[in-house]
C-alpha cells in the first residue's frame, strides 16, 4: 500500500494508505470526504463543549430572545421535555440565548467532555474549510495528478512507498511549496545565528575597552612612580 501523507497549506491533515493501481479520479475525492469529514466531527466537539455547558439547542425561532419576549409570542420549546439529560440537570443559563440551559450533571459532563478530548486527538490541526468532493485535486511534487492516471503512473510500482500530496480545490492553482527547512530548524538556526551576533557585539567592546587596562591609561601611575612606589606589590611571601 502506498501512504499518501494529506496536506492542506502548510498543515498535515492525515495519512490514508491506498494501493497504487488507485484510479486519481477516485482517489481525489475519497481524499476529501475524509477531509469534510474531520470538519465536521471539528464542529461535533464544537457544538458538545456548548451542550456540556447550557444543555440542548433552543429551536431556532427562540433563539436570540430574552424570556419575556418568549412569553409574549407565546413560543414554545417542544423537544425541552423530550431531551432531558440522563441522571437529572444543573441550570446554567446561556447568555448568548441559544440554548436551554439546562445541563448535564457533573459526572455526564465528564463523559462528555472525555469523549470530546478523544475526538479532537484523532483529528489534531483539522482544517476550516469544506472541499467538495467533486472540486477536489491532488497534487505531489508540483505537479497536479491527473484524475485520468493511475497513481501508479507518477510514484511507480513500489507499494511501500510514502508521499506528501496536497489537496486543493480546482481553480486555485499549485500549492505552496515544501519548506527546505522545518519551522523548528529554522527557530534553531535563527537563535544560534543571535548567540553569534552577541558573542561578537561583546568581543567588539572588549577591544574598544582593552586600552582602558594599558599602564598609560592609569591616572595614578604617574604619581607612584615620583613617590618610587611603581612596582610594589602586596601580599604574603
């Protein structure tokens, strides 16, 4: 199996292990279903921290509205008495009024919130925009792969082999390329040139200083040579 590493910009999205007689023209769009997909289990853990916290969605002609004008449009929220979380609530009121408030109590907020954790690890640096399927293009190397090709056509017959594609939407043209160095090489090399600059900064002032030791520039060098105590040195024998 050849493993596509999936790259969207500059992001790593997933790895997804394909045989290299697979068709581009299918392959292209299992790519971004699996791309949407991520998306939208990003916005499931969205919408779970939000039901953690005040309980359920209110329906959408309620939302938004503060408690008296509910009351005066005379509106109802009909699925309240039918979605109540398992082992009781806590009120907790959303101030941005678009849910119930009524909450899941502490130890069903734990399940919820673990489950959200467990979520958001397996789709770590998920992107933000949806592709259409049919919209979707692979590219490897800086060349497009043509639906009409099989992958196998550009990575030849080894189905050990590992590649970086980037998927894109038709129309915008070829990806930014690979950086020659990572980000964090570049940190290093960036932090060991400044160690350097430092390093000579310092050595350049310790030379425009050094005549500051020399015995002409000791302001009382000339009154201890006329007392004839020029050479005298203090200490223990």
């Amino acid at each position: 199996m050849v493993r596509l590493h999936v790259k969207r910009g500059g992001e790593s999205q997933f790895l997804l292990e394909t045989p290299g007689s697979a068709r581009l023209a299918e392959l292209a769009p299992l790519a971004a279903r699996i791309h949407n997909g991520r998306l939208k289990v990003q916005r499931l853990c969205s919408e779970m921290e939000e039901l953690a916290e005040h309980g359920i969605s209110l329906p959408y002609n309620m939302q938004g509205l503060a408690d008296e004008q509910i009351e005066e449009l005379k509106l109802k929220d009909e699925w309240a008495e039918k979605c109540v979380p398992s082992g009781g609530s806590v009120f907790r009121k959303d101030e941005m009024g678009r849910r119930n408030g009524f909450a899941p109590n502490e130890k069903m907020q734990e399940v919820i919130k673990k489950t959200i954790e467990e979520a958001k690890a397996l789709i770590s640096k998920a992107g933000t925009e949806v592709i259409k399927e049919s919209e979707a293009q692979l590219w490897w190397a800086g060349k497009q792969l043509e639906e009409t090709k099989l992958l196998s056509d550009y990575v030849g017959k080894n189905e050990k082999t590992t590649i970086i594609v980037k998927i894109q939407k038709k129309g915008q043209g070829a990806p930014g390329r690979e950086p020659v160095i990572s980000h964090e090489e570049q940190k290093e090399m960036m932090l060991y040139y400044y160690r350097k600059q430092e390093e000579l900064k310092k050595l350049e002032e310790e030379d425009d200083d050094s005549f500051l030791n020399a015995e002409w520039a000791d302001n009382h060098a000339l009154k201890r040579q006329f007392h004839g105590v020029k050479d005298i040195k203090w200490g223990p024998r």
